[in-house]
C-alpha cells in the first residue's frame, strides 16, 4: 500500500489549479445512461472514483472512449447489462447513482446495496422511497437493490425529510424521462447537483429551481446528445486555500469559482486571511500570520460543508485559540482527529462536538488515513507542523485529490509517494 513521506515546517506559496469536482462529475457520468447516443463530459478529474464509475458502466457494455486529456465520450446504446454488482459498487457507494437513470431509461436496474463507510451508515433509504413514488417495483433482497418500472416512471411530488445530494440527484435524473411532472421537496441545493441539471438541460431536460430547495421537473419522452465541462471543485479549492492559511503562506487558486464557496472563504476571513478572487480564481494570503481558531457547524449547502471540517480540524490544531467543531452531517467523521492527538493535538471529542485548543508544539508521527478528506487534513497538518510524518493508506486520497503530492510540491512541500511495489 502506497504511504506518503512528508517534511514538516513548510510556508506553501505559489499557485495550484483546481479539477473538476468529483461531485459533479460521478452523478454526470451516470447521467449518460438517459441518453442513447454521445455525452461529451469535459474537465474530468483524473480519480480512481471516477475510474470506477467509467468502469462500471462499461461493464454494462456501454461506450466510453477517452478523448483529449480530461475528456471522455460516453455512449449507452450498447448497453447490455443493468447491474451495478457488489465488488464495485463496494469500492465507491456513489454507484447508487446508476439506479435513477437505468430505471428511468430502461425500466430496470440491478444494485448492489452499497453499505456503509468509515464516516457513518450511509443508508440509500431515501433513493428507494422517491423512486416507489414514482411507481417503481423494488425488492431489497441478498444484498441488492432490484427496481423495476412498467413502462414510464410517473411524476410525483417527493418530500425529502433529510437533505440527500445523491438522492436528490438520483430522483432528478429519474425524472427527466418520468410521465409527468415531479416535484422534489427540501432538495439539495449544493453547486455539484446545480450542475448535473445543467448538464440534463443541455440534454434536453425540462428543469426548473435547481439550487433551491424545491425542483420542478417535466418529464420529456427522449434525452439527446449534449457537451458539458464539470464544475470546479470547491472541495479541493478549500483544501488548497486552508492549508495555505496553516503555513502562514499566500497561494493562488486557479480554474475554480468562488461564487460557490462562499461559507468557506468567509472562516477563512475570520481565521484572518486575506482573500483576493476574480471569476475564475481565488488568492490567499497571511502575510506570514499564524491563523486563528474558528468555530465550525456543519450543514447543507449554502452552509459549511461537511467535506471541509476535517480540514478546518487541521488548522485549528495549529491556530491561536480554542475552536468547537460540530458535525451535523456524518454520525462517524472525526476519525482524523484520533490521528492529529498522535501529532500532539490538543482535541476532547464529545459526541458529535470536538473541542480543540491550538497549540504550535505539534510534531510529525506515524498515521493513517481513514476516509478521504480525512486523509487531506492529515497530508495538511503533516505539511506544516515540524518532524517527519508517514501516512498510510493513502488510496483513500487518490479516491478524490487529482495528483495531490504533485500539487503540494509545487507550492513548495515536501511530500514524495513511497511505493512499497516499486521499493524492490
Ligand atoms: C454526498 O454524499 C457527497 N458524495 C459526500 O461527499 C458529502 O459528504 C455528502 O453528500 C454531504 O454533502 C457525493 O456527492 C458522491 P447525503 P451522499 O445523502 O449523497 C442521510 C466526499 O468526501 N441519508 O447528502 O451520500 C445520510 O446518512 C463525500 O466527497 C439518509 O438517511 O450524502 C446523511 O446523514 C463524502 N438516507 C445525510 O442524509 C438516504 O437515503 C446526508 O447524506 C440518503 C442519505
């Protein structure tokens, strides 16, 4: 298993461009199973989950075909198979997001359940209840999902009690090819699904309200063909911009949007960072200052993100003060922080709250990545404080960080990727 061996102590500075979000690009993908002929998906980041996912829909034996880099043509009139199986499915839970499209498209769908994962029980309860709205068949039986729908899916109004991005997604994609008009209820409003309704319009989708939190969608018989080029990932943008505010250090993010970001930059003004931006960039700097601690609640979009707490927990590690972060989202996601106490953090947890006292004796040790973001603030955290850090099982930040090592060495970190295969 590759680890990764950082050099603490480093002031990062220079600039890094963003990919496109994996968060957007894994419900797209699946969105070209609605359409038989051509989806052209540019600005694909180069992730194993988005490998995954292009993967398991040419196990379906559809068609996808790499382009220029960071393009891929996909086309599913080949498609022969309905089914997502377990040993994939396993490796990415966002694989739920085949189930919408099938059903709609081709009037059944074989899923494996996905199961849960590091940061909590991750149920799909909310898919399977909108899609029986819409007069789907499913049996849940031996580990899988088997939907079935005779003949179109059927409009319905569908009230969401718990905000769900892919099950908001999954219920917008049905949709589109419904008989009927579907009204999705307490949607989720995050930029990756405004962007997947982007993408279904330019598809031929009849959508209404995407961003807030009540979707209209008209179903329309057939989809055609469409380009799309993936939103910037406001996720690694944070990820950038926190770990430059760590090191007391000014870094320019570019190919990104801070119109969609807008809870993160604000804590980052508060920690005490000057920030810059124009519409496709955003600069931060700390005029060498050590940052201060903010507090953290997490929520839906428009509110923080849950997928930048552990990164925030990162820096108030090493920031002036005490800081409460609390997780709204995720019953398990403070894993990473069991891992920075090995690095001398100051951290109590209690429940779903963790408090956290800044201190500057930090140091490097032996850790090891849990879940995705998790495995960032480690990389983070790694990158500034002093010692040597090795961090293992780092797949998990291959999963959804576009050549990581390579972006952090040109901010000026010291980080190489040590493989044990190629050690011998
Ligand atoms: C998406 O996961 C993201 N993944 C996650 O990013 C992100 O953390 C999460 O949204 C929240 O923003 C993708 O978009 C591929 P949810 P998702 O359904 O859709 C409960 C990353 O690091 N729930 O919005 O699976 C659920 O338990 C990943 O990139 C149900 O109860 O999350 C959770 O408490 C991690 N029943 C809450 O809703 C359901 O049927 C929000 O989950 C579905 C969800």
């Amino acid at each position: 298993m590759d680890k990764f061996l950082i050099e603490g102590g480093k002031c990062l500075q220079g600039e890094v461009r963003i990919s496109g979000a994996k968060n957007a690009a894994l419900p797209i993908i699946a969105a070209a199973l609605l359409v038989k002929g051509p989806l052209t998906i540019s600005n694909l980041p180069a992730l194993h989950d988005v490998n995954t996912m292009l993967a398991l829909i040419g196990r379906m034996g559809v068609s996808v075909e790499r382009k220029a880099d960071m393009q891929v043509c996909i086309d599913s009139s080949s498609i022969d198979s309905y089914s997502a199986p377990y040993e994939l499915v396993k490796t990415m839970r966002a694989s739920i997001l085949v189930l919408g499209p099938l059903l709609a498209h081709f009037g059944e769908a074989e899923v494996s359940l996905p199961g849960g994962c590091a940061i909590g029980s991750r149920p799909v309860d909310l898919h399977i209840r909108g899609l029986e709205a819409m007069g789907a068949k499913i049996v849940v039986e031996e580990g899988y999902i088997r939907a079935t729908s005779d003949g179109r899916l059927k409009g319905a109004t569908i009230f969401f009690d718990t905000v769900t991005v892919t099950g908001t997604e999954n219920i917008l994609m049905a949709a589109t090819l419904a008989q009927g008009q579907t009204i999705i209820e307490n949607a989720a409003k995050e930029p990756e699904v405004t962007d997947l309704a982007q993408c279904l319009i330019s598809m031929g989708a009849d959508i209404s309200g995407a961003g807030t939190d009540t979707i209209i969608v008209n179903g329309v018989a057939e989809l055609h063909s469409a380009e799309h080029s993936v939103v910037p990932d406001r996720i690694e943008t944070g990820t950038f911009l926190v770990a430059a505010a760590m090191s007391g250090g000014k870094v320019t993010t570019t190919a990104t949007r801070p119109d969609i970001q807008e809870a993160v930059l604000q804590k980052l003004i508060e920690a005490g960072a000057t920030i810059e931006s124009g519409d496709d960039w955003i600069s931060l700097d700390m005029q060498g200052k050590r940052p201060k601690a903010v507090n953290i609640t997490t929520a839906p979009y428009p509110a923080f993100p849950t997928d930048m707490q552990a990164q925030f927990a990162a820096m108030n590690c090493v920031a002036e003060g005490t800081s409460h972060i609390k997780e709204t989202i995720f019953e398990n996601r403070f894993m990473h922080m069991q891992e920075m106490i090995r690095m001398g953090a100051k951290i109590l947890i209690d429940g779903n709250t963790a408090s956290i006292e800044g201190c500057t004796q930090l140091r490097g040790a032996p850790v090891m990545a849990t879940d995705l973001r998790a495995s960032a603030s480690l990389v983070m955290l790694a990158l500034v404080v002093q010692g040597e850090t090795l961090i293992d099982r780092i797949y998990h930040i291959d999963r959804g960080y576009e050549n990581i090592e390579e972006k952090f060495q040109g901010l000026g970190g010291k980080i190489t990727r040590i493989s044990p295969s190629k050690a011998t």
